[in-house]
C-alpha cells in the first residue's frame, strides 16, 4: 500500500511534521557541540519594531559580527513571512536564517491544509513553539530570539512580540527593539516614537534609533553611505507587506545624515 504520509501529513503544523519523520532536518536537534561556539559564528544585532497608523514598521541595521570582527556588513535579518506578517532576528545569524525560513513553510502548510490563515496569536504562538525548540542549541551559545510584527485586522492594528530563548512570546506595545544595541535603540524610541503617526514618520523614528544604536554600541552598523548600504526597514498594512527600496531609504538617511551634522545626537524631545 502507497505510503500517503507526504500528500496527507495529519497536521497542520509542519514542524511537527517533520519532527515525526526527519527530526535531525530541524533547527535545536539534539546535538552536542565539541566546545561552545557562540563566539565563531556570526551574529545578527539590532532589530527595532514600532506601531504606526493602520500597521507597524520593522526595520534592522545590515551588520553581523563574530566576537569583534565584522564579519558581514550587508546581512539581511527581517524577513517576509506572508502577506501581513514578518520576523526580525538578532542572536546566531544560520540559526535564525534557518527558523525564518522553516517558520515560513509552517505558516504556508497551516494555511494550505485549513484553507486560513492563524490569527496573529496563533502565529506568535506557534513561533513560541519553535524557538522552545531550539533551546538545547541555544545553552550552547546558538542563541537567536526572533521579533515578531503582523498587521492585525481584527484592529487595524500592528502588533509586535518579542521572545526569550525558552519561547514566550510577550506582546509588546508601540515599540520595541532586540540585539545588541537594542537598549539605546530603545531609549531612543522612547523620545521619538508618537501613537498614531503616519507610516512614514515612523520610518523615520526606528532610522534614527538604529543609527543611535549603532553611536553607542559596535556590534550594530550604522547606515554605510560610502557602500550605499541601507538599513531594512519593512511597513505592514492592511494592503500588506511592502519593503522601502533602496532608494526611498537613501532619502531618509540623507535627511538624517544631514541633520546629525548640526546635531551629533540627533532630534530632542519637547520637554512639554
């Protein structure tokens, strides 16, 4: 009798699929490394989220290091996961590719067998699920802790979530950032960020808490005019997900680039 197991695999979760017929293809399998190796491999920074008018914008500086060296400076590390969500990674660089993507196919299968999409909770919780997996590497140095963005239209709303290494996930409100330089992004956000701004204004609130980010600590990259190397920055509506293109970034970080020329530190606050 025909084996059906890959035309009807008897779960809507993929993951859980593939953890039943080909476990070692999973991120977090149970492997034991010779020595910790957190150090050796790249690293992903510094991710910032906040909620605008109608959706929420992610963006994440291009940098990835290994201990102190650069080791890539045009790193992607938000990703497209359908049309109204998104992921931004910080931690071990290959681990978290290797969830966006494999978080990806999962939310496909699930639509594909149910013929919907999972609400917005469901799909923070099933990223929970998969980041829980991931925890024995994790206690070796293999950390990576994703930051969640969806466009959610039972509110008109953006939504962001962020994560631990044993999953979580934890909603968070207006803005939020995660990496290396996340606590200066944040302190940033906290100045520049304004409810119900427009996308584009929010655009340029996370530009400028990633180039503060970048001020502050080394890990994360500034915008490199000499390379023409951007930041990415991702905007999440109702009329779905829309990455700026290089050019519409280049204008922003021209105008802030100029303006941090009479201000090193950037835009101030109005104390009242």
């Amino acid at each position: 009798m025909a084996n059906h197991i890959f035309t009807d695999t008897g779960s809507s979760s993929f993951s859980e699929f593939v953890r039943s017929h080909a476990p070692d293809l999973l991120p977090g399998r149970n492997e034991t490394l010779a020595a910790p190796v957190g150090d050796q491999i790249p690293h992903a920074t510094t991710i910032v989220a906040a909620t605008c008018a109608g959706g929420v914008v992610i963006a994440g500086d291009r940098r990835a290091t290994s201990g102190n060296i650069i080791s890539q400076r045009d790193m992607e590390k938000v990703f497209r996961l359908d049309d109204h969500s998104a992921m931004g990674i910080a931690g071990a660089a290959s681990t978290g590719i290797e969830l966006a993507r494999l978080y990806r196919v999962e939310l496909e299968h699930y639509e594909k067998r149910e013929g919907r999409s999972l609400s917005v909770a469901g799909k923070a919780n099933r990223l929970a699920t998969m980041i829980r997996g991931n925890l024995p590497m994790a206690m070796q140095g293999l950390v990576v802790v994703p930051l969640f963005v969806a466009y959610d239209p039972a509110g008109d709303s953006g939504r962001i979530f962020s994560y631990d290494v044993g999953g979580g996930p934890y909603e968070q409100h207006q803005h939020h950032a995660i990496g290396s330089g996340s606590i200066f992004a944040r302190g940033a956000l906290k100045k520049l960020y304004r409810e119900g701004a427009s996308p584009e204004d929010t655009v340029a609130a996370v530009l400028q808490a990633l180039y503060d980010a970048a001020d502050d600590d080394s890990a994360t990259g500034g915008p490199d005019v000499i390379r023409r190397i951007w930041p990415v920055v991702a905007v999440l509506t109702a009329d779905g997900y829309r990455r700026l293109g290089d050019d519409e970034i280049a204008e922003y970080v021209e105008a802030m680039v100029e303006s941090r020329k009479t201000s090193p530190d950037g835009p101030t606050a109005p104390l009242r």
